[in-house]
C-alpha cells in the first residue's frame, strides 16, 4: 500500500500571500465587499490560464489583482492566514515561509508598515492556534522601480526578529534585470535573510543564472527550467540551491503541456535540491501533498524518493535546529510506518 503523502512532514517555501486564500473564502470576502468576481473565479473550477504569452501573463495577474482587492481589513488577513496553515497542517507541512510584497495591501491597511505588522501578527496568531511554524519571505516586485525594493530590504531586514526569514522578487522575469535589485538583495543577505528570487520559469536557465550570479540567490523560485541546461544543473547541484518546484502551477502557466513533462526527474537524478510548493492553489486548484502526490503519480517517485523531497524541502528551509530535528524524524517514521 502507497503511504499517505498527506502525513508526510515537509517544509512548504513556495506559497504565495493571496493565492494561499480558499475559493469559498474569495466568495465570501467579495460579497461582503461588493466584488464583482469574474467568472474564472467564481466557477468552482481553477481557470484556464497560460502565461507564455503577455496576454496570458496580463490575465493570470489580472485575477490575481482582483482577489486581492477583498483583503481589506486586518479581520480579512488574520482569516486568510489562520485558514492556510490550517490546510497547510492538513497536507503534512511543519514549517510554511508564506511569502508576500507587502506594498499591495498597504493601501487598505493603513500604510506599508502596518501592513507589514498586520500580517505579521496574524502569522504568529495562527502559528499559535494550528501548532504550524510559519515565517514570512517579503518579496519585491520586478515590476516597480529598484529603490522600492531596496526599501522593502530594509524593512524586511528590521523585522527580521519578528518572523521575517528571507527577500524575494516576484513578478514576470521575463521583465527588468535581475542585475537591477542587487543592491536590494545585498542589503537582505547582509541582514541575515534568506535570498529567494524567482526565476527559472516563463523564463530560461539564464534568468536562473542571472539569480545566482547577481543576486547570490540561496534559493530559486521555480528554477525548473535549469533542466535544460546540464552545467547549470552540476552548479545548482555542487552549491547546494534548493529549487522551490511547483509542479501544478507550471502547467497550469503553460510552462509545461502536461503533469510528466515537468522535468522533475531531471533535477532530481542530477542532485539538484528541490522543494515542492504549491505556488498559488487559488488560481492552480492544488495545494502541498497534491504536488507530492503529483511527482508520484506522473513521475514514478517511489516513497523512498518522496521522503528525501520531503527531507531536501526541511534543508532548504529557514527553520531553525530543533524545528529541523522533528521534521526530520517524522519523515524517517513515515517510511518505517
């Protein structure tokens, strides 16, 4: 019998603010706020999405938009965050670093850092009530100018000691470069945080590149298309760069046609640390062990090779000893169970 990916422990470090968020809870915030949803959102189905082209990519950020314009309140982000660690907790994950640009909600919530402190402490108010340790990553966004990603550093970096783990760079990478935020990230890593900037996914193995070599990138978001290039692949290998995979979301962007296209048994069979995540399950439909389930199913992943997911995703986490400790013994007693 195959072991319930669901019970096994992992760290989650792909997940996205408002894409964290329920379909019902969407429904509900928008009634209460008057919201017309579109249809996509409103269908009970996740929408058809491809992000190859401009068009596809202004529609996916569109709905993405519009969803978060119903967090309005504190009320809204505490329930937004309580409910994902609860069903981040439902999917097995010990340790969740939900990452957020803090600028988008600041208009509603008072200003940036009350937004930044409102999130916070809804981060430790469910960490407390679900017994999920969470963390946030503050990303900046390539789309807006470098100087607000370098304030959005510093910010990140004062509240380091208040849950903040890492600085990230969200956004099309297909626009800007990298080379553009390395004084933003340079100010992150010298304040102890995690450097985490996506790349590597509507864009090629030089976008990943481009991560490593400007911003001395400690983890890559997405990442998967290092596949295609097999010295890019002993160096992400040899470093030891955790690659935030999200199998789903890659699909569902268009990135890849189908589930066994992803080349997860590339970078797997090369060395390359890998951490599944779940991106953005409001738009995607699949949130942390579908993605387990996923690499199973359409990849052939044995549960000895799901445990070392489950163990490579912990390594690549900002979570401290102990913390790592108990992740690590609990995947160890997921495959003697």
């Amino acid at each position: 019998m195959e072991r319930d990916v669901r019970l096994l422990p992992k760290a989650h470090l792909h997940l996205h603010f408002t894409g964290s968020m329920r379909p019902t809870t969407l429904l509900e915030l928008a009634d209460k706020y008057g919201v017309r949803l579109p249809e996509a959102l409103t269908g009970g189905e996740p929408p058809k999405l491809r992000a190859t082209d401009e068009r596809g990519w202004f529609r996916f950020q569109r709905l993405y938009d519009i969803a978060r314009s119903c967090l309005r309140s504190p009320e809204d982000i505490q329930r937004l965050v309580r409910e994902t660690a609860q069903e981040d907790v439902a999917d097995g994950s010990g340790w969740l670093e939900i990452q957020v640009d803090p600028t988008s909600y600041a208009p509603l919530l008072g200003g940036l850092i009350p937004a930044i402190e409102i999130i916070l402490d809804a981060v430790d108010s469910a960490s407390r009530d679900t017994g999920l340790d969470m963390r946030v990553v503050i990303a900046a966004n390539r789309m807006k100018h470098p100087l607000d990603a370098r304030t959005l550093a510093r910010l990140a970096v004062r509240y380091a000691d208040r849950g903040v783990v890492g600085f990230g760079l969200s956004n099309d990478e297909r626009r800007g470069m990298a080379r553009d935020f390395d004084r933003a990230f340079a100010i992150a890593r010298e304040g102890g945080l995690l450097a985490a900037p996506h790349g590597g996914e509507l864009s090629g193995p030089s976008s990943v590149r481009d991560c490593l070599d400007d911003l001395d990138a400690s983890r890559i978001g997405h990442g998967v298309r290092a596949a295609e290039d097999p010295r890019l692949l002993r160096r992400l290998a040899e470093s030891g760069v955790t690659c935030e995979v999200c199998p789903a979301s890659n699909v569902a962007l268009g990135v890849y046609e189908k589930p066994a296209d992803v080349p997860l048994r590339t970078l797997f069979d090369a060395g390359v640390p890998m951490a599944l995540g779940a991106d953005d399950p409001l738009l995607f439909g699949s949130r942390l062990a579908a993605q387990y389930d996923l690499v199973r199913r359409h990849h052939g992943f044995t549960d000895e090779e799901l445990a070392e997911l489950a163990r490579q995703s912990v390594r690549g986490s900002a979570a401290p000893v102990d913390v790592r400790e108990k992740l690590m013994s609990g995947i160890d007693g997921w495959l003697a169970g």
